[in-house]
C-alpha cells in the first residue's frame, strides 16, 4: 500500500483510547488528511486526573497543532522551580525559568482541561469519537481487526494502540514485561490555593520523601503530588482513593507551606510507583502503540503526557513523509525508541535525589544551593536534552 505526503488522505484509521496521547495523534494524523475513529472505552472523554506539566518539548507539538493559546489560557505558566526543606520550607535554591530558560514555556495544566483542549479539537477537525467501545482484543497484522466487548468488529488500514499502561495491543507482538516496584508510593490531590502559592514548581524534600505542589488553572488550585519510600505496595494505577489521614500521617514533620497544603486535603489518591521496560516493538503489521502503552514512565521527570505529545508526532509524521504505512511505522520507532528509553532511566533515577537523610541531607543542600549561586544556568539547561527537543522541527 503506497503513502505519500498527501496520501493519508485515503487511509482509515483506527486509534484504541481518548486519552492525551490517542486525541493528539487523532488530530495530528487527522490535520494530514487521514479518515480517523477514535475508540473510547469510557462513556465520555474525560479525565478527573490532577496536575500535570507540559514542558517546552510538549507545548512544541500543542503549538505545531495549533493549540497553545489553549493551553496558555487555562494553564499557569511556571516561573521558577523551588527546592525547600521539609520542615519549615526553607528555601535551599531557586531557579528562575524566565531568566535561566529564556524563550521557553512550562505550563502547570489540569489534567481534564488538556483532555477537553484536545477532545473539541478532534470534534471541530472531523474526527469520529466512538464512546463505550471496550477492547477484547486485536489481530496485529496488515490488515488489522479489532475485537470488542460488545462483539462489535473494526478495523482499518492502520491501528494506533494508546490505551495506557496495562495495553493489551502492547501484549499483542511484545513478550509480558515484569514490572517492578520501586519501593515508593505517590499520594495525588488538588487543594483550594489558600495560602497565595505563586505559579512555581514548589519541591519539599525530607527524608526517604517529598512533595511537590504547584497551581493550576487561575491560581485558585493546587495539585500535590506526595512520593513516599516504604515497604508496603500499593496497586498500580493513580485513581485509588485512599484517607487523607494517612498522607498526613506519613508527611507529619513536613511544616511550613507544606504542613499547610497537607491540612487542606479532604479527597486523595494513591497509587504504587512501578518500574517498567519501554516495549521492544512498536509495531507489528499495521498496528503500532504510544504513549504508556509503548513506555510507562515514573513521574520524576514529568515526562509521562509530553512523550505522548512527542510520539504522536512523529506518528504521523513518518507516516506522512513515508512510501508504506511499513516504512512509516518502522521509521517512527527508530526515531522514539532511543529517546525514550533514556526519559525513561532518566525518571528512574530521579527521586533519590529528593529523599536524602541525614548526614547526607546538608551536604548535598549546601552543593544545590551553592550551584544556585553560582552556576544557576548549568543547573536549568541539564535537562536541556529533554525540553529543548522540538520534534516538529524540520528534519535534516
């Protein structure tokens, strides 16, 4: 079957999952003319979610889409990124976004308020969102059917598996990967944002724990997020309730802002950190995944909806520029697999940073700070590499 830059015209595809990563690769497939159905298992696309951050690499792709006056207008874009201790907030160092990161956007964004940016783009560019259609199954092959629950069957010239972290396209071409579990647990809530939080990545370190808190849409919100280190494994998956009392309990010598964030929550959910390996196959026959469906990721780098806005990307775009749906599929992983794979080690190694004890607390403290003083830019652009990436950039 033969693809060139305007042949997506002619081609039916199929994405399993209304999520972040399968409404974008919706449009962005949908913007190079493709005929495209979106499969949602839920009765409506939505997200009750949090917070989450779109750093420059992600607003690239929202901005080639045509949507970041969207974006900018419910988000808050940071300012800065603020390391405290954990006991009275005390700042350790704080590193200025506008002075250090020039020419670049982080935004603060409610979950819900990008899934709805993206659902009404979809809908206005002619996209078909089918609601209530479960995935039993698929057959990954050149001509791909999807099985569903209600015994319904589609298919398609191409079929895009977003469906998250426990894929079943994914387990379709790619041996069960073990996951493992990190040890840690993440508490996630949103608080009225009594205490004035300005629009700054707040990062509260203690002992074997931290918290991270930040506004959301006009500043009257804030989301924390809570990542404690201990033996007992909760489920994985962000969206189970827990009591309030026991995040309070295992954060109860955090004081200061922290303390009073804390106080605030009346609604939680708790979920197990889990190690994953990114998939070893992208694709088989003309069915391809992304998002957490190709590489689920630890929150430490806040990577997890940005690599999602990348793949979709470059989806369609191998797609786009490519002579068979093969070529284009084979393309698009080896141009996200390496990538990926390194956000991915990237997150995994993260968290310890902000989980010191003593003796090692100080010292370390004393080395951020002193880099904050003297060596402020080195210490925003070391992740340069992730969030000046822009794969909407034209290729050379």
């Amino acid at each position: 079957m033969k693809l060139g830059a305007m042949e997506l015209k002619s081609q039916k595809i199929s994405i399993i999952g209304g999520g972040i990563g399968g409404l974008t690769a919706a449009l962005a497939l949908r913007q190079h003319g493709a005929e495209v159905t979106v499969l949602e298992q839920a009765e409506a696309i939505s997200e009750v979610g949090a917070g989450l951050q779109i750093t420059p690499n992600g607003v690239a792709v929202l901005a080639a889409l045509g949507l970041h006056d969207d974006l900018a207008w419910c988000s808050q874009r940071a300012r800065a990124v603020v390391l405290r201790h954990h006991k009275r907030g005390r700042q350790v160092v704080r590193l200025d976004l506008d002075q250090y990161a020039a020419g670049q956007n982080f935004y603060f964004v409610h979950r819900s308020d990008l899934i709805s940016i993206l659902a009404d783009a979809v809908r206005r560019a002619g996209v078909q969102v089918r609601l209530l259609q479960k995935l039993e199954r698929i057959e990954a092959s050149s001509t791909p059917v999807v099985h569903l629950s209600n015994g319904a069957q589609c298919g398609g010239d191409l079929v895009i598996g977003a469906d998250g972290l426990h894929s079943k396209i994914r387990k379709a071409f790619n041996e069960p990967g073990q996951p493992s579990f990190t040890g840690q647990v993440a508490w996630r809530a949103t608080v009225p944002n009594v205490l004035n939080l300005p629009p700054e990545a707040q990062v509260f370190m203690g002992p074997k724990k931290h918290l991270v808190a930040y506004p959301l849409r006009d500043g009257s919100q804030v989301n924390i997020v809570a990542v404690q280190e201990r033996d007992v494994w909760a489920d994985e998956g962000w969206n189970h309730g827990d009591d309030p009392a026991n995040l309070r309990a295992a954060f109860k010598e955090f004081g200061g802002t922290a303390a009073g964030l804390i106080s605030a929550v009346d609604e939680v959910r708790l979920w197990g950190l889990f190690r994953h390996p990114v998939a070893k196959h992208w694709y088989r026959g003309n069915v391809a995944i992304l998002g957490d469906a190709a590489h689920p990721t630890l929150p430490f780098m806040a990577q997890g909806a940005n690599m999602a806005l990348e793949d979709a990307w470059v989806l369609s775009a191998s797609l786009a520029s490519s002579k068979s749906i093969e070529a284009g599929l084979q393309h698009y992983q080896q141009q996200r697999l390496v990538r990926t794979e390194r956000i991915v080690a990237a997150a995994n190694s993260n968290a310890w940073k902000y989980h010191l004890r003593a003796p090692l607390a100080w010292p370390a403290h004393q080395i951020l700070k002193l880099g904050g003083h003297f060596a402020p830019q080195r210490m925003v652009s070391q992740f340069d590499w992730i969030y000046r990436h822009d794969v909407t950039a034209p290729q050379t």
